[in-house]
C-alpha cells in the first residue's frame, strides 16, 4: 500500500513553490516523482504537430520529488505524515497528526 495516491491533497514542502497545495495528478514510483496540479510550472518549447499546429512555448506541470510534498490533514489542513492502521479488517490510511482516515 502506497502513502500517495492521486487525487490527494498535498502541499509542497521544499523548492520554489514551497508553501502551495494541489492535487496528484501522476505518481511514478520507479523515479519517485509525483505531478501536482498547479504547482511546479515551467515553459517548455513545442514543435507544431497535427494537434497544435502553431506550436510555441507552453506551460506544463513538472514533476516533484515524493520527498517534497506531505499530504494535507482534512481536519487542520496542514501537511502530516501518514501511517497504517487496520479498521475492520482493512488496512487504512491515517493521518498521523489528526488522526482521521484519509480517502
């Protein structure tokens, strides 16, 4: 069982967009990099293709590393570790500063 999921609120801990949330978008845990919405955004020059014919300079979300991000508390909506604990039979996730079961 996996401590990220996508669709998880995270906030960035380090780098030059320390302090901002988003969501997972994509995990890739052989290069432990995760995709967040919103945050860690560079300019990347594009050929024209069939599908964007003009081509240019877009904006696109760089990855970041697993490291840097901590998952959001629900209930303080501050950053906090997460630990495993078995609730009826399954194993869950669960928010070590709070206490709550995370989604």
């Amino acid at each position: 069982m996996q401590k990220l999921k996508v669709n998880d609120q995270v906030v960035v801990l380090a780098g030059k967009d320390r302090g901002k949330t988003g969501e997972v978008k994509k995990i890739n845990f052989k290069t432990n990099l995760v995709y967040v919405g919103g945050v860690n955004i560079v300019k990347k020059a594009m050929k024209p293709t069939q599908e964007n014919p003009a081509g240019g300079i877009v904006d696109i979300e760089a990855p970041v590393h697993v490291s840097n991000v901590a998952v959001v508390s629900p209930k303080t909506n501050k950053a906090t570790r997460v630990k495993f604990e078995e609730k009826d039979g399954k194993l869950v996730r669960v928010a070590v500063s709070c206490g709550s079961v995370l989604g």
